[in-house]
C-alpha cells in the first residue's frame, strides 16, 4: 500500500520511479544547500529577510521540480517557462542578488537530478568566491555621496556655491568653504544607496 502511494498517476513500465528515501534525501540535501548558500550571500549584504527565506527555499523547490520532471522534454520546457514568468513578478534587484537566485536554481538542479555532492560542491565554490569578491569590494570602485545644504532664506543662491575648491581628497577643507557660503548653518554628507529596490 505505501509503495503504490508514492507512484505517479500516469506511470507506466518504462517510467523510473524515485523512492520516498531518495526524495527526501534530495531535498534534504537541497535545504541545506540553500541555507549555505543564503548565509554565504548575506554575508555584508543588507537586503530584506523575504530574499533570505527565498534564497533558503529556491535550490529545493528546483530540486523538486527537476525530479518529477524526470527527463520528459516536453515538461522541462513548461518548467523553464514558467520560472521565467516568475522573473516579472518581483521587483527588480541588484546584480548580486539576481546572481544569487541564479547560483541557487543551478545547485537545485544539481540536486534534483541525484548529483547530491556536485551540488555541494558547486554551492561551496560559488559561496566562497562570492565572499571573496565582497571582501575584496570587487568591482565596487566608486562609492556616491549626497551632500545636504542647509541654506538661509533670504539667500540668493544661485551660483554662490560654484567657486568653491571639488577635490575630493579634500573633503573637509570642501565642507568648511561650504559653510562659509551657507551662513554656518548645517551640511551633512552621506554614502548614497546605488541599489533603488530590493528582492
């Protein structure tokens, strides 16, 4: 009785059917997998805790997917379809976290087609060097700041802050001839956020 339970409706002689053992394993494997991968791509990333759980989530719910595909083209290519679709549903992310969601898909299809320690593998390399590169700020090069000035109101401020010295080298030399234009009053200066939304 419990082994015609996990047998497909449509299952015929030439139909290769996995095991509730080889199915949980798979799984398993791909939660762990995407928890690793979550914590390694989180790693000085801020970035909301719905990416997290999905980042978690992605490489079994591929994993799945690949094994009840079970190498039928037709519904591969349903499959590959409708994780397109998914695509225009989120907001648009950074590069880093569409790379994440693609490093995951690519471990749970891995997984789900029974190359349980290539997908480790494949995760443990991908985490690592993406750790790496963050720590070495690869290809972060050039950071943006915002300047506040607060200016008095009876100030005509059209081209009064033009002369003043740009190098930025010399930020604080740049803040105090500022503040010698505005009448003392307040200017702030911060790291802007280059990333307008999040996954």
């Amino acid at each position: 009785m419990l082994n015609s339970l996990f047998h497909g409706v449509f299952d015929t002689e030439l139909t290769t059917v996995i095991t509730p053992y080889d199915f949980l394993l798979c799984v398993g494997v791909s939660l762990l997998i995407g928890l690793m991968l979550c914590a390694m791509t989180m790693w000085r990333l801020k970035s909301s805790g719905g990416f997290a759980i999905t980042l978690a989530l992605l490489p079994a719910v591929v994993c799945v997917v690949i094994m009840m595909v079970n190498g039928n083209v037709g519904a591969g290519v349903a499959v590959a379809g409708a994780f397109s679709l998914v695509r225009f549903r989120s907001a648009p992310g950074s590069a880093r976290e569409i790379g994440a969601i693609f490093i995951a898909m690519g471990a749970g299809l891995i997984a789900g087609m029974g190359y349980l320690a290539y997908a480790v593998l494949f995760s443990l390399i991908l985490g690592l060097i993406t750790m790496l590169y963050t720590a070495m700020r690869f290809g972060d090069r050039r950071r943006y700041k915002t300047l506040h000035i607060t200016i008095p109101e009876g100030l005509d401020y059209t081209g009064v802050f033009d002369p003043v010295l740009r190098d930025p080298s010399k930020e604080k030399k740049f803040i105090d001839e500022l503040r010698c234009r505005n009448g003392n009053l307040e200017i702030s200066v911060s790291y802007q956020e280059t990333v307008a939304a999040g996954l």
